[in-house]
C-alpha cells in the first residue's frame, strides 16, 4: 500500500462540489481523478495512462462547449439588449 502524502488535507465547499456532482452524473472515473487530484495526488500514478487521458480529454472539452454556450448566451443577451435600446429611441 501506498503512503498517501495530503491524508489530513481538507476538501473545499466548492472541490466537495465539483466531486459530488461528478458522482451523481455517473462518472466515477472521473470522480476519482478529482479526488486525487483534490488530494494532492497525481492521478496519473494511479489510472492508467489511456484511461486518464481519455478522461481528462473528454472533461476538457466539456468545460469547452459550457464556456462557448455561455459566452453565446451572453452574446445574444447583449445584442438582444442593444436592439430594444434602440427601438426605444
């Protein structure tokens, strides 16, 4: 067994829940890279290496798409709030 170096190292509110909401969407795998990587670990020494990479690909992309639907959102928010400006006038 393996001496963990961060074993008294607390979780933050907001570590707690990214990894809870990985847990309960289903992605386990996932769940225990965040762990690790919340522990101070690398999880790379534990996953191996196709399997995280697989992981951490996927993950990166979805943190990708949210961004671009916000940024879109925000856009479209800003350009709908620029048109009523100026059908007011």
């Amino acid at each position: 067994m393996r001496e963990f170096t961060s074993v008294n190292k607390i979780i933050t509110p907001e570590q707690f829940a990214v990894l809870s909401n990985a847990i309960l969407d289903g992605e386990y795998s996932w769940a225990c890279v965040l762990l690790l990587q919340f522990a101070g670990e690398e999880p790379s020494s534990y996953i191996p290496y196709r399997t995280y990479y697989r992981l951490v690909k996927k993950h990166t992309w979805i943190e990708r798409q949210c961004k671009h639907e916000t940024t879109a959102a925000k856009n479209k928010l800003l350009v709908e709030r620029k048109y009523s400006k100026s059908d007011r006038l």
